[in-house]
C-alpha cells in the first residue's frame, strides 16, 4: 500500500507544480503571436522563454501524446496491464511459499515466471520504437511551438530582479 502513497503523492505533485501553471487555450493557439524569428539569437530566446513559460502545456501535450502511443499499441498495452497485473498480484497472493504436490512455489519462483513470461511479449511489443516516436514527434512539435510563437511583452521585463 506505500507504493500506491508514493504514486498518489506524485500525481498530487505533479498536478500542483506542472499542471497549475497552464495557460488557456486562447493564449496557448494565438495565432496573432505567430511568426518566424529573425535570427537563430532570436530563435533560441522564444525557445527558452516560450519553454518556461507554456511548460504545462508542453507537459499536456507529451502526456496525451504518450496515451495515444500506448492506444495505438495495443500489444504493448497489454504487457504493460500484465506486469502491473502480475505485480500486483504475486504482492497480494504469493507473499507465503505455496506447496503444489512436491513443490514449494514461492515469491521469487513467480517473480521470475513472470519475467520470462512478459520479457519475451515486450521485446515483441517494440516499445524503445514507441519511446523514440514519443521523444522525436514531442521535440518537433514543442520546438516549432516555442520557436514560432512571440513572447508577449512581459518577456522583456523577465529578466528584471524583482524587489
């Protein structure tokens, strides 16, 4: 049950430091911010400030990007479910050795039936191709964002220390 703590304590994180800084969608599509930048100084200052700035937003867009890998690979769907499952499972039911006829089934025997199980169905399941898909289809889509939206005009005063 601690890990499940962890996990909720997590999200609870996540959600209060990421996920409150998002900006409206009117401010996020702005289309009237759109344009390309006059140089790579240029470029590179929309990027880091753009970065900071819509980092909730750029955090949505990896997150529904992930569900939708997971969703269009449902192999790699269901090894993840039966790992988690398999887990969960042998935590709940398999912590006492077990006597089948002359065998002692214990927690590691399952552990290990589980491995070879599931490492199989997950090398089939190709999910370093879904990794990569994710990092490269989330970099293109954040830099161009970041890139070719303006910083509006409090940008320029960002960088002031405040008293």
């Amino acid at each position: 049950m601690e890990v499940y703590g962890k996990v909720a304590d997590a999200l609870k994180n996540l959600k209060e430091n990421r996920l409150s800084g998002l900006k409206p969608p009117q401010e996020f599509f702005d289309h009237r911010q759109l344009s390309r930048p006059r140089d790579m100084n240029d470029a590179t200052h929309r990027a880091t400030y753009n970065t900071r700035h819509f980092s909730g937003n750029y955090l949505l867009i990896v997150l529904i990007l992930a569900v939708y890998a997971l969703l269009t690979n449902p192999l790699l769907l269901i090894v993840i479910a039966f790992f988690a499952g398999g887990f969960a499972l042998i935590n709940k039911f398999g912590a006492e050795p077990v006597s089948v006829g002359n065998k002692v089934i214990t927690q590691k025997t399952l552990y290990i039936a589980l491995f070879v199980i599931g490492i199989p169905l997950l090398i089939l399941s190709n999910p370093f191709s879904v990794f990569l898909w994710l990092v490269a289809s989330s970099a293109i889509l954040i830099l161009a964002h970041a890139v070719l939206m303006e910083p509006g005009i409090e940008s320029e005063y960002a960088s002031v220390e405040q008293v």
